[in-house]
C-alpha cells in the first residue's frame, strides 16, 4: 500500500491553506500523512468511520484508509498563535474526489 504526504501551504495573503495533493485516488491500506512548514497541522477526516482514525495531528501516527472510496478533510494549522482553518471552521475549499480538501474561509459551513 502507498503512503500519501500531503503538504499543507499557508497562504498569509488569504490566510488560508492550500495543498500539493494532486487527486491521487487511495485504497484500502493507504497511509494519509499531513504536514506544513507553517506550523502544527490539525486535520478531521470525512466521513470519520472509514479511517483508523478521525483526526490527525502534528506527530501522529499516519492514518489508515479502511476502504476505497472518496472523501474529504477539513484542514488547520497554528501560525504565530492564530488557528487557520480547522477547528475554528469545517468549510471546505478545492475538494477532490478520493483525495480531499482543506478549508476555505469563502464558503460556508
């Protein structure tokens, strides 16, 4: 199975997060890893039960997918003590399926 490292960008003029995942589809024993040079990364996986495990965090071990199929993912980071994204809100930004999205502060929850 593949592991897919998912790169969480900062955006400061839009103060929001952007993402390097390119779509790529996962299967079942795929591993999710979320990272960001900006700071800790907080992420919610959607829907929570096909994961091994709901969130993700900074550190953690990488998360699990249980089976094929698309999802979604609420994003956050911590910059300079100011929460960006997840878990002030669960809007959505570019998702994609089988891949995810991060949060966009333009849409509604």
């Amino acid at each position: 199975m593949a592991r897919h490292n998912i790169e969480l960008i900062y955006n400061p003029v839009e103060d929001r997060l952007e993402f390097n995942d390119p779509g790529t589809l996962t299967q079942a024993g795929d591993e999710l890893t979320f990272e960001s040079g900006a700071g800790p990364v907080r992420v919610l996986m959607i829907p929570e039960h096909r994961f091994s495990a709901a969130e993700y965090r900074t550190g953690d071990a990488p998360i699990v997918v249980k089976d094929s199929f698309d999802f979604t993912y609420c994003c956050g980071l911590v910059v300079d003590g100011h929460v960006v994204g997840y878990p002030e809100h669960r809007r959505f930004g570019n998702g994609q399926g089988g891949s995810g999205g991060v949060g966009d502060d333009t849409l509604d929850p």
